[in-house]
C-alpha cells in the first residue's frame, strides 16, 4: 500500500460561495488541505466530474471550466438546476418564505410543480432546518426538524448569481454514481465524497435518500474506479479509513487528513478516521 503524507499545507482561500450550503461532512473546512492534492481549473484538460455533489464546495471552489456533477438526491439537483436556471427567481421566493415553525412545517410539507420554487424550498429547508442536517424517509421526503431562522440570511441575491455562474457550463444529472464515473474519459477529472461515517465501512444514518450506503455501495465504487483507471482518468476521494475500505484500494495513494469532521456533526477533529485516497501522486505530497 502507498501511504502519502503532506510536508506543508498551503492556505488555500474559500471564496465566499463555498459554504451557502450546509451539509453533512461537506469539505469546506477541508479546503486549505485538498488545495495541496486538487488541480487547477485550469490544468483540467476535460471535465470536472463530481458524482456526489452534495453541499459543492469543491465544485466552487475550482470553479472549473466545464463540470458535470450529479447525485441520487433529487432535492440536490432541483437546487442546483433551479440556481443555474434563475438564481434571482430562486431568491425572490426563497426571501418572501414566512419566518415561523409553522412556515417551515408548511413548506417542508409543499412540494411545488416549478423547478425554481423547488430550489427555493430546499434552499430553504436547509438554511432553516435543526443543525443543517439533511435526513429523509423511506419515500424520499425531507423529514428534519425546525432549527430557526439564524443561519437564513447568511446569503444573499450575489451568492446565488454567483454559483449559477459557475454552473452555466456545467451538466447535471440526478442518478447513480456508476453511470457517471464510467462516462469519464481520459483528461477528465474526478472528485469523490461518498456518503461515510469516519472510520466506519458503512453510511449507517439515512441522508443517503432514506438508505444506507454499504460496504456493497464501496465496492461497487471501487470497481468502478478500477475502470476509470484503464480509462487513464484521474480522480480523488475522500473516504473513511476503515481496514475494508482501504483494502479496495491498496493499489492507489492513501493521504490521512490531519483533520476531519469525527463523529460529531460541525466539529473538526484530529485522527478523525478519514483519509483521501488517489490515483495519482500530488503535488507537494511524497510516498513513505
């Protein structure tokens, strides 16, 4: 097995549409160090590929020439569609939403037939909702409780102008991560964040759409991978470092995160139990 480790850790600045999501184990905090192990946008020679966009923050923060991210969360991808349709039109309703316990249950409950009244509901619901955490049930509906209105207005109209700009040259699709990966090809970079709880082989809440995402999901991804190597593509993961989970990829570059977000939602930690695996060696990173 190859184990990279970092010599120095380049402060790398969040630009400041990174976070206008909150998302479980979302990669914003971990920006400054996959900066060191990330390519340019402008050094990817085809496209950005994301498989499991979730909160972005990668995405907007390369902010690259051309992408394709999708999800099996259509919530996600309504947001994102919605955004890169009419960002303004998403604020407009996301701003005039009611400010109650009872507006929240409301809307939560409301699913609307126009795809940017949708992307302002999830919006919506997850600026508002307890602690940002994103839970489904077994139909697929957002069943989070009410958390106040505090963290609502930390975006604003130019955010969301923003990301949509960042998305106009960008596909997006709601499907399974195997399509996508497999639809890669030479000069084509792949960023991956799989559902995982650190230092466990299994996603055991149900984020992942009402389901688990199994050691079954791990392998099928890896296969996957293995495919995309023969492919010649490149690509990174941000994964757990259960023994299981690394035994699937003992072939490529294991990096141990000097912090991570442990098992407590929001709260960075050392020896967290994650690691960034890769087919490729970095810049700035050395075998030992």
């Amino acid at each position: 097995m190859n184990v990279m480790t970092i010599d120095s850790v380049v402060c790398a600045p969040q630009n400041n549409v990174t976070n206008f999501l909150r998302y479980p184990g979302s990669k914003r905090r971990m920006l400054s160090f996959l900066a060191t192990l990330l390519p340019s946008a402008e050094s990817i020679e085809g496209r950005y590929v994301e498989p499991f966009v979730g909160g972005g923050a990668v995405f907007l923060f390369i902010s690259p020439k051309e992408a394709f991210l999708s999800d099996i969360n259509p919530d996600l991808i309504d947001l994102y569609r919605g955004i890169r349709l009419d960002a303004q039109a998403v604020w407009n309703t996301y701003s005039h939403f009611g400010r109650t316990k009872k507006d929240y249950q409301r809307i939560r409950s409301n699913v609307p037939r126009l795809l940017v009244k949708r992307a302002a509901r999830v919006l919506f619901l997850n600026r508002t909702c307890f602690k940002g955490m994103w839970r489904h049930n077994l139909k697929g509906g957002f069943n989070v409780g009410y958390g106040g209105q505090a963290r609502r207005w930390v975006i604003d109209s130019s955010t969301l102008k923003k990301i949509s700009e960042c998305l106009q040259h960008t596909k997006i699709r709601c499907c399974d991560f195997e399509q996508v990966i497999d639809s890669c090809e030479e000069g084509d970079f792949l960023f991956l964040d799989p559902p995982y709880r650190p230092g466990e082989r299994e996603q055991i809440n149900d984020h992942y759409i009402g389901r688990q995402f199994t050691y079954d999901d791990h392998r099928r991804l890896a296969s996957a991978l293995t495919r995309a190597n023969s492919r010649r593509v490149q690509w990174l993961m941000t994964t757990s470092s259960h023994p299981d989970i690394r035994k699937l990829f003992r072939s490529n570059r294991i990096i141990s995160m000097p912090r991570g977000t442990g098992r407590l939602p929001g709260r960075l930690v050392k020896d967290s139990g994650e690691i960034v695996i890769a087919n490729y060696l970095a810049k700035g990173v050395h075998s030992t």
